[in-house]
C-alpha cells in the first residue's frame, strides 16, 4: 500500500529583501516598524528576520514575536517555519469564493511560491480555463489580473489560496504546470511541479529531482534547489538517502540566505560540518571552531577509508561528522580533500573570530598530521601569533596572491584578509570585491556581507569612509536578514570605527556598545576588540589621550573572545601616540619594537611610515623631525592617506614647538585639508587649534556652501531621510540606531545648518 505524499504546503520561507517587506507593510503606517511594536526583548538580527518572515506585515510580525521562545528571541534558535498569524482570517476569505474562483487562485499560487515558474498563463490557455470567476476575486480585493497573470493582495493571501482546498486539487494544478513546462532550461521547475504532485515516496522521482536540484545550482539559483532537494527528501524511501538530501537543502537555504529554513533543516541532520558553519555565522565561534576542525579531520580521514577520528589533544571538543560545509558525500563535487580544505578555511575563519592563538596552532597541527595544505591565512595566522614573521610573511603572500577575478568566495575572501595583515590594502580591496562579485554570480547571498566584513578595513585605513560607510551600513542589513548576527556584530564594530573616524561620539558609542556586548556573550575576540579600538581612536581625536591609552592597554591584556591579536597589532601606532601624550611610554616602546619588526619583515610602505612615526612621536629635536620626514616619503607610497594626514598634524606640532613656523604651516594646512576631505571634523579642529598657536585666523570648515563638507557621512544620512518625510522611528529603523541618537543627530544638522525646522532643511536639501 502506498502511503499518500501531500503535495507540499507553502512555507513562509525565502521571503522578499528587508526593503520591500518593509514598504509592503500596511499602508497606513508607512515605513519600517519601530523596534517597541516588537518588543524590546528582541535582538535586532531576530526583529530584522521576523519581519521578513511575516511578509512585512506589521501585525503578523507582532503574533509571531509573541510565541517565539527564550533561544528564538536572542537568535540561537531558528524561528518556526510557520507563523501561526492571520491564516485563519485569510482562510475565511477564500472559502467564501466560489469554487471556480478558487480554483484560478489555486493556479496562480502553486505557480508563484516557493517556486516561481510563471506557468500561469500557458497552464490556463492549455487546459481552456475559464478565467472570468477571478472577477470574484477582485471584486473581493484578494487578488487582480495583470500582464503575467494574477497579483495576490499579500503573501499571505496566496498562502490560504494554496492551503485552503483539498490535496488532491494541489496535485491536479501541479500536473497541469507540470505539462506546459517544455521550454529551454524549465526541466527544474517541471521536475519540482512533478514532485509536489507525487502520490508517495519514489525512489524514482527522488533522483529526477536531485538532477534538478543540480541544474539549478549550477546556475546560482540555490533557493530552487533547496525546494527541490527537500521535496526529494520527503519522497526518498531510504532514511540514510533522506538525511543526506537534508542536508544538502540546508545547504542551499544557507547559500541563498534563508538561514532560519537552513538552521531548520539541519537540525534533522547530523552534520557537523553544517553546524559548525551556521554556529561560526550566528553562534558561538568556539563551538564552530570545534565542530568544523573535527568534521575536516573525519572528512580527511573518509577519503582514506579511514574512521576519521583524529587526535586533537587535551580539551578538543565536538563530534565527528560526515560531510563537508554541509554538503553530502552524495553529492560532493570536489574531491573530499578538497572538501577538507574549504572546511579548514572555514576553521580559520571561527579562530580569527575568537582571536585565539591556541586554536590556530591546534588546528595548524591537525592539517600537518593529516597531510593537508592549510589555507594560507591559517599558516600565516598561526605563524605570525608565534612571532615567526618571515615564515608568516611568505605563507600570506602566496595566499594573498590568489586574488584574481572569479574563483571561490570564500578562497577570495582569505586573500583579502591575507593582504590585509600584510598591509596591502588595494590588493585587500579588490580581492574582497571580487570575493562578493563572484558570489552574486553564483546566487550565494549569504557570502556578499561577509565580503565586506574584510573590505570595510580597507576602506577605512585609506580614508574613503563616506561611501564605505553606506556600503557597510547595507551589508550590516544583509547580515541581520540572512541571519548572520555574528557577522552583523563585526559590521557594528566597524562602523563605530567609522564614526570614530568622522567624530560621530553618540553613534560611535552606541554601535561600539552593541557590538562589544553582543561579542562578549559569543566568544568573538575580534569585534569585541575593534569596537574598544572605535573608542581609543575616538578619544584620542577628542584630545581625551590617557583614556585612550588606557582603552589600548586593556585591550593589549584580554585574552581569546575579549581581544584580538591582530587589532592590538594594528592599534599599535595608535597607543604609541596616546601614551606620548598622556607622558607615558615605557610600555609604548616595547609594543613599538615588535611592530617594528613585523613592518619591517613585510616590507609595507603604510606599516614602515607608520613605525617611522612612532620612532618621531618617542624621539625629540632634530632626531624627531628626520623620522618624521622619513614617515611622510613612506606615507607617499603607501595608500593610507588618512594616516598621512595624521602624520602631517603631528609632524607640523613638532614643528611648530621648533619654531620652524613657516614649514610648520605647509603641514598643518596640508592636514587640514585632508581631514576636511575625508570628513573628519574632530582631526580638523586639532589642526586649525596649531594654526591658531602660529597665528593662523580661525578659518571656518571647507566649502560652507558644500552640506557634505559641512555634515558628517551619518548627519548628511540622517538628513536626506528627514528630508524626505521619515520620522525619527523610522530613520532609526533604517539605520539600525535607536531614535534617541538620530534625535541627537538631527540637532547637530540643525546647529550645523544654522536652520531650526524639517521645513528649512528640505528647502536647502532641494537648492543643495
């Protein structure tokens, strides 16, 4: 007896981008939601995905935060698949149209969702539909015909019309998609009609349908192949096949960005590889580091013919696992040492989230014992945290040199980190571009902010911080709606960075608040120690110089999960300023030496210029100033031209206290434009405070006429959404700020702006 396969409900998942949901909400409240119609018990990455998941309806979204659970509401577990919101009003709807109404409403649905196949049309010429009764459905407001078909009030309209009628009419539109499918390239879409036709598990039909789902990946369309790799699962007969297409849609899910069906699915699954991936992305990155390192270890040991058990030492932890990244043997297109490669890059990715160097070398070791050939950045990690500088200088060059146009994303974005640590940042920026170009190409959405965690260094140590900072902003939107609050959390940190850079003290403060918390509680040394570099570099620029030293002396004593190594590297140059001027620097001389020993073994221009500085900032005299001029050759062939700025203002106070006034000046006007530039009001009231000393005239900021010279990157924002009619509420929704900062802020335009009301603002927006 075969045992009946309903064909497939709808489920809520891959949901329309955050933007659209947001402007499809109801339309008598315009605008994203406030973060208090949800609860304030809601972390923002769970608030962003909630509303996704309600299709932007406000008081779905309201229902649905009501019954999450402890885990569900601060992100540990993945929302339910069905919100239990509205239906049964929806349902009532459709039931009170005829059934001829139904039915067509029935065809467009299957048609629509979760795979779009645009069949509707062909399918009711066809059959010789009768398309007249969707009057009915008009006249009832829950649908209309268009062009391509019919257009649904809202999902969840589409929903009930999908679920609000007998299995057995599901099967019969299915067939009838199924049949007019025939063109170039629709044998997924036909195969998935098929499936979710299906009476029963078929072994059969199980494969077509993996075949598909291949197709379908192959052509970046990952969704697709979730929903077909599923519907494979349901109809498969054997549980080992069965547990393996699960994993395999997880997979899918994770790279089209739905990481709550992901992490859903790969609860049905032993795969450790699949939960470390999602642990390393939205849990805790000890616990990944642990899950994928052994499932690389039993990945390696697989293509032996061995058990893959590995011995890792006293006080490893996780368990063995079978398949790599998520994806089954059955279905591995590279070879598995290849798979225990790309799981070892993903292990280099959870240690420098933790910043532990113990980890590094365990892992290091693991690769040595198995015969595989690390990623570069994980030899490179592992040998610069030993001090062993010339070895980690080779290992990152051959892997920073892989970072050429197409290829994986993730092997793209190891070459950007490598070239970051050896302080090529051109080289850092175009490998980390085309790491999210290549993605895109691929349909692997989930990859595109992770691209930008690493690019954001680049772009803010050469200064391009307005620009970079509305591309952080939107990646920071694309990491909370695919579910990577880690990722999210290292985005946050980087625009406290930002913010620090343009002497935004409130938002600065806020965003480096959030994401040092959110770090703490997961293990994730590196924000947590680049959201307390935000707030030295933010002191310092305030002219607060012994907070900032002691902010960097604290950051140089935490341990894995609360500092980073390679922050307290990069802060170096920072400290060694803060603790001359706070008239401290017995500590600054020694953190200065190893810096300048690994500036010198890399050999970058922008790390010698900055080692040159600090050698000028604990000198004095004559031998200060020749530093000081070795610096700025140095500077001229590197690309951090906001630290050259930097180096002018301290090299012209130098000066100044010489008595060498006229060349004194030169640098100091010379900064002064650099920083106005590069919108940084704070580092250019420093350098107008030293030409005020040589009897300068107060000059005003550059360009009065100009609102980009006169605002910073986050007030102009703030601004242009005033402007256009948002509310405080809804500008802090966008800017995922709370109102009380962008309340700040609009007071700080309005003072800058010389004006005193939203009127006065749109009329100079509009002749600006």
């Amino acid at each position: 007896m075969v045992t009946p396969v309903n064909p497939p409900p709808i489920p809520p998942a891959s949901p329309p981008p955050l933007t659209h949901a947001w402007q499809r909400a109801d339309s008598a409240q315009p605008g994203p939601p406030p973060r208090s119609g949800l609860g304030p018990s809601l972390s923002e990455g769970v608030r962003v995905r909630v509303l996704r998941a309600a299709h932007g309806d406000r008081r779905a979204a309201t229902e649905l935060a009501s019954v999450l659970t402890e885990r569900q509401l601060t992100g540990l577990d993945p929302l339910p698949a069905q919100p239990p919101v509205l239906l049964r009003a929806y349902r009532q709807e459709v039931r009170a149209l005829p059934d001829s109404t139904r039915f067509l409403l029935l065809l467009a649905a299957a048609d629509q969702h979760p795979v779009a196949t645009h069949a509707y049309l062909r399918a009711v010429t066809a059959a010789g539909i009768d398309t007249r009764p969707l009057d009915a459905a008009e006249a009832a407001g829950l649908a209309h015909a268009t062009a391509d078909g019919i257009a649904f009030r809202d999902p969840w309209t589409r929903i009930a019309a999908y679920e609000t009628v007998r299995p057995s009419d599901r099967r019969e539109v299915h067939q009838l998609l199924a049949r007019v499918l025939r063109g170039e390239g629709e044998e997924p879409r036909r195969a998935w009609h098929h499936g979710a036709a299906a009476l029963g598990p078929s072994r059969r039909l199980a494969a077509r349908l993996r075949v598909a789902a291949d197709r379908a990946r192959d052509t970046g369309e990952h969704a697709l192949a979730c929903a077909l790799v599923e519907r494979a699962a349901a109809l498969a007969p054997d549980p080992h096949d069965r547990t393996l297409l699960l994993a395999r849609a997880a997979t899918d899910a994770w790279h089209s960005g739905d990481t709550d069906r992901a992490r859903r699915l790969a609860a049905a699954t032993p795969d450790d590889a699949l939960s470390g991936l999602l642990a390393l992305r939205a849990g805790n990155a000890t616990d990944a580091f642990d899950a994928l390192l052994t499932a690389a270890a039993r990945c390696a040991g697989d293509a032996r013919g061995a058990d893959g058990t590995v011995d890792r030492g006293p006080g490893a932890r996780g368990t063995a696992g079978s398949v790599s990244a998520g994806e089954s043997q059955a279905a591995l297109a590279r070879p598995v040492t290849g798979a225990a490669v790309h799981l070892l890059a993903r292990v280099t990715e959870a240690a420098i989230y933790t910043g532990d160097l113990r980890r590094c070398r365990e892992a290091a070791a693991v690769a040595d014992r198995l015969g595989i050939v690390p990623p570069g950045t994980l030899g490179g990690l592992a040998a610069a945290f030993e001090g062993r500088y010339e070895d980690a200088r080779d290992v990152l060059e051959a892997a920073a040199g892989r970072c050429g146009p197409g290829g994986d994303p993730t092997l793209l974005i190891h070459a950007g980190i490598a070239a970051l640590m050896l302080g090529d940042h051109t080289r850092a920026a175009s490998a980390t571009v085309r790491a999210a170009a290549s993605a895109r190409a691929r349909g692997e959405t989930v990859t595109v902010p992770q691209a930008m965690e690493f690019r954001v260094y680049a772009e803010f140590w050469t200064g391009r911080t307005r620009a970079a900072e509305a591309d952080t902003l939107d990646a920071l939107r694309q990491a909370y709606a695919t579910g990577q609050d880690n990722g999210a959390c290292h985005l946050q940190a980087a625009l406290a960075m930002f913010a620090a850079l343009t002497g935004d003290e409130e938002v600065c403060l806020e965003r480096a608040e959030a994401a040092r918390t959110y770090a703490l509680a997961r293990g994730l040394g590196l924000p947590a120690a680049l959201s307390l570099f935000a707030l030295a570099f933010l002191d310092l620029g305030a002219g607060r110089f012994a907070a900032s030293a002691a902010r960097l002396r604290a950051l140089a004593g935490f341990g894995p999960g609360h500092g980073h190594r390679a922050i307290r590297h990069l802060a170096t140059p920072l400290y060694v300023e803060a603790a001359v001027r706070s008239g401290d620097t017995r500590v600054a001389r020694a953190a200065h030496a190893d810096y300048d020993r690994w500036a010198r073994t890399i050999r970058s221009a922008d790390d010698l210029a900055l080692s040159a500085r600090c050698h000028a900032l604990l000198a004095s005299g004559p031998e200060a100033v020749e530093h000081y001029r070795t610096a700025l050759d140095l500077h001229a062939s590197g690309t951090r031209d906001f630290e050259r700025a930097r180096t002018e203002l301290l090299f012209g106070g130098a000066l100044r206290r010489l008595r060498r006034r006229t060349e004194a000046r030169d640098r100091l006007h010379s900064a002064l434009e650099a920083f106005e530039h590069f919108g940084s009001p704070k580092c250019a009231a420093q350098a107008r405070a030293e030409l005020r000393v040589l009897g300068e005239p107060a000059s005003p900021a550059r360009g009065v006429d100009d609102l980009a010279a006169r605002l910073t990157a986050q007030q102009l924002m703030v601004a242009r959404m005033a402007a256009e009619g948002a509310t405080n509420r809804e500008i802090a929704a966008r800017l995922l700020l709370s109102p009380r900062t962008i309340d700040h802020h609009l007071r700080g335009v309005f003072a800058r702006l010389g004006i005193r009301s939203r009127i006065e603002l749109v009329r100079m927006l509009g002749e600006g």
